[in-house]
C-alpha cells in the first residue's frame, strides 16, 4: 500500500487485529448498505445518526421463511423466536396496517408494509422473522427493491407425506402447482442468502433449533489472518490438530513448551528473569505472555497467521495474550474425557534410538515383528501415569474460569469424535465469520507489571516435568 506519492506505507502491527477485535470493517459494510439504500441528502449527518443502529446491526439476523403450503411457519417462526429473540412479522400484521384483506392487497404493498415494519426501532434492534407475508416473485422483488435485505433465507423442505395434524405442518393449498412456480422463483431471488432445512421427522422444537443455529451463522465480510488458540486436556488432540491446520491452512505452529525451554537457555534479559524464579519454575502470566509475543510477531506468524497449543495456562493468562499487538481471533476449546485423553497418552511410545512416536493399542497375540519393535519403544518420562493425573487436575481447576473469560469467542468441540471430524469442524469455524461475542478486552492499557516471583501454584510432579524439559 502507498500514499498519493507513492511511498510505501507500513502499519503498525496491532491495526489490523484492532479491525477485527472490534468489528470495524463489518461496520463500514453496515453503514455503506444503509447509505446506497436510504439515498440522504445530508450523508455525514446521516452516517452520524445511524452509526449506533449499525453498530447493533452487526450482529442482527434478518430472516425469511419460505416453504411449502404444508409448513406451518407461523408457529415454526415463534419457535425459532425462542432461541433468537427475534420478532416475528406475520400476514396480521400487514392486515393491520391496511385493515383489508389480504388478497387485496398488491405485491408492491406488502414490501412498503414490510419495509414500514422492519424499520422501526424495536424491530432493529432484535432482528426479524418474516413467516408467511413472502409468497411470490412480486412480493419479493419490492421487498429487494425498498432495501430489506435478509441475511437468512430459510427454505424449509417438509417430509414427503407429513401428518397434517401435527403443530408443525397445515393443509396443502389448493393451488399447489402455483404454489410450487412461487416456491421456485423465490428460491432463485434469494439464492446467495438461501439454506435448505430438512424436516424430515423432526418435530417443531427440534427444526427450529435447527433453523436458529444457521440463523447464528453469518457471512464473513473478509477473511482475517488466522491467529488460533487450541486449549483442552493433554491428550485431547491439541497438537494433531494444530499440525493438520499447518498443512492444510499454512499455519505456524507456535508450541509453547518448546518456546519455553528455548527463552529458559537464551541468553537474554528475559531468559534470565526466568531463571531468577526463587520456584525453579517460572509460571508468571507476564513474562510467560512475553514469550509467545516475540514468537508471534517473527515475520512468519505475521504472513501467515499461527496456531497456538499449550498455553494459556488461566484465565490471567488469556488477559495477558489478549493484551499483546496481536491477540488470537479464534479460540478452541477441546472438551474430552479425561479417561479417554489418559488412554491416549499410555498408549503413546517413543523410540529410544530415532525418537519418533508410535501409538500401541492391546490388541491379540504379537507377531515376532511386533516384539523386536516393543524393544526399542519406551514410555517418555513426561506420560508417567502420576504426571498426566497432575496436569488433568491442573486442567480442570482453571478450565472454567477460562472458558467464562472466553464466552461466546470460544468455539467448544466435542474431541471424543473422529479426528477428520473435529478437523473439519475446527477449519470451518477458523474460516467462517467472526465470532458474534463480545469482545475480549484483556487488561487493555492496565497491564499489570510483575511482582517479584508470584508464580502460578502448580503441583509438585508438574513442576517436575518442566524442570525436565528444559
């Protein structure tokens, strides 16, 4: 990038993630929307008037029901409304505003209806549903052509032969091959913002809760740099995945006990404070976060985004690493069975003389082969039974506290799956939109400084194994 002269510029580091963490870009797209839609006269003053509702916009879901005569979507919208808190926008509404009915009513009147009804304050603010005011083509285009502009399409796909008395279904029109020419039509206006929902034998409760965890899913306005933060049990996996996101996304895998130990032996201000610790074990949030920042900011993370396993340790920690120029944009939590994890990590060996891993599963009778290769194969000093029941509990005493800390930016996996499962699903949530929580605020401008060697308190055999590492 360059100026009017032609010089190249250069940005500091933290602007970019400072436009993620808080959404900025995505708010330029709200409000450039609004301008090409409204047209004002005045557009400073109107982007200064409108910049609070684009701000709550953001995260504000529009959505549109469209099926079949068999669906009922009025009850299926308030059901969905439950988990949404959005509000829905039915035929009796736009009966209201004109007081006839509703086939009198032309298409281009409904979308100035519609459009009368998604603007007011209540309605921006929480989002909307529109259930059954959307049947054909000419609904929709005025809809599109006075700026309502959903964000969720919802085509419900009913079963093929549904019981008509369930809460969930109604009568099939009577003019069902109208029905179907509208059905498809409508399909192909709304077909960049369109997702097909099965119903199958679902039940009401069930498909809604269907529909509102697509509704939760939007559409990122630009891809960001991957700054990623898997935190779970040892043994649920965290390494596998950050080395399957190496190869595949190009991530830097930043493995904290390995930069740990090479801070520890450097020779340097920061590695002599780590050896100053009066514990023999330095676990202080402060120069433990100094650590990851200078591996973080090395020119490699910084093209091409990095995947961090093996810290945070606490929540004090995240504040720490969320303080930093560039704080990680995507958080994963494994959560696995402990006993799974533990069986895991048992069955892992290491060659004694190429120092490479094999994983053992008990199985029947070895074959020859099988045994000349156990000989070489031992349990490294780090998957003692006593050390992994150390760091599980450690693990557990300050998982919630972190998982509070991250909220609604956390992605939580179910790690007891199949790896290629949780893979795909760890490179779909790193891909996809911004997480719609709150943002981390770390300590901000607030950071602490460090107070002498008040360390985390950690358990004797865990201490231990550090001391081994390094």
């Amino acid at each position: 990038m360059s100026d009017s002269t032609k010089r190249p510029l250069t940005f500091p580091n933290w602007h970019i993630p400072y436009l993620e963490k808080h959404r900025i870009l995505e708010l330029f797209h709200e409000v450039a929307r609004e301008l090409v839609i409204q047209k004002p006269e005045d557009h400073v003053l109107f982007m200064k008037q409108i910049l609070q509702n684009a701000a709550a916009g953001r995260d504000v879901s529009r959505v549109i029901l469209i099926s079949s005569g068999k669906v009922n979507r009025i009850n299926l919208a308030e059901e969905i409304a439950k988990y949404t808190r959005q509000m829905v926008i039915t035929s009796s509404d736009i009966l209201n505003i004109f007081r006839n009915k509703m086939k009198n009513v032309s298409g281009d009147y409904v979308g100035k209806a519609l459009v009368y009804l998604v603007r007011s304050q209540a309605v921006m603010s929480s989002g909307w549903i529109i259930a059954d005011c959307v049947n054909t083509e000419e609904e929709a285009k005025s809809l599109l052509t006075y700026g309502v502009l959903p964000t969720h399409v919802l085509h419900i796909v009913p079963q093929f032969q549904p019981k008509l008395d369930d809460l969930l279904y109604c009568n099939v029109s009577e003019h069902w091959p109208e029905v179907r020419r509208n059905l498809f039509g409508l399909k192909q206006l709304f077909h960049k913002s369109l997702h097909e929902i099965i119903a199958g034998n679902k039940d009401l409760p069930s498909l809604a809760k269907d529909c509102a965890d697509v509704i939760k899913i939007h559409k990122h306005v630009k891809r960001v740099m991957p700054r990623v933060v898997i935190l779970g049990p040892r043994g649920s996996g965290r390494k596998t995945q950050a080395k399957l996101l190496t190869e595949l996304l190009g991530l830097v895998h930043v493995d904290f006990p390995y930069i740990l130990c090479q801070a520890w032996i450097s020779e340097n201000e920061l590695g002599a404070k780590l050896r100053q610790c009066k514990k023999k074990v330095c676990l202080h949030s402060e120069l433990l976060c100094q650590i990851v920042n200078k591996r973080v900011l090395e020119e490699d993370c910084l093209q091409r985004g990095w995947v961090l396993t093996g810290y945070p340790y606490t929540d004090i920690d995240f504040m720490f690493l969320d303080s930093i120029d560039t704080p990680p944009n995507r958080v994963v939590i494994l959560d696995c069975d402990l006993n799974v994890c533990k069986e895991r990590i048992c069955h892992r060996k290491r060659n004694v003389f190429t120092g490479s891993v094999t994983n053992l599963k008990p199985s029947g009778e070895p074959n020859a082969e099988v045994i000349n290769k156990k000989k070489s194969l031992r349990t490294h000093p780090k998957d003692a039974i006593d050390i992994i029941e150390a760091e599980h509990q450690f693990y557990c005493q300050r998982h919630g506290s972190i998982k509070k800390y991250c909220g609604d930016t956390a992605k939580v996996i179910n790690a007891d799956q199949n790896e290629r499962w949780i893979h795909e699903t760890i490179v779909a949530y790193i891909l996809g939109a911004n997480p719609t929580g709150i943002p981390r605020k770390g300590f901000q401008k607030d950071i602490p400084e460090v107070c002498g060697c008040d360390c985390v308190k950690i358990p004797p055999s865990l201490a231990k194994t550090y001391l081994v590492s390094v």
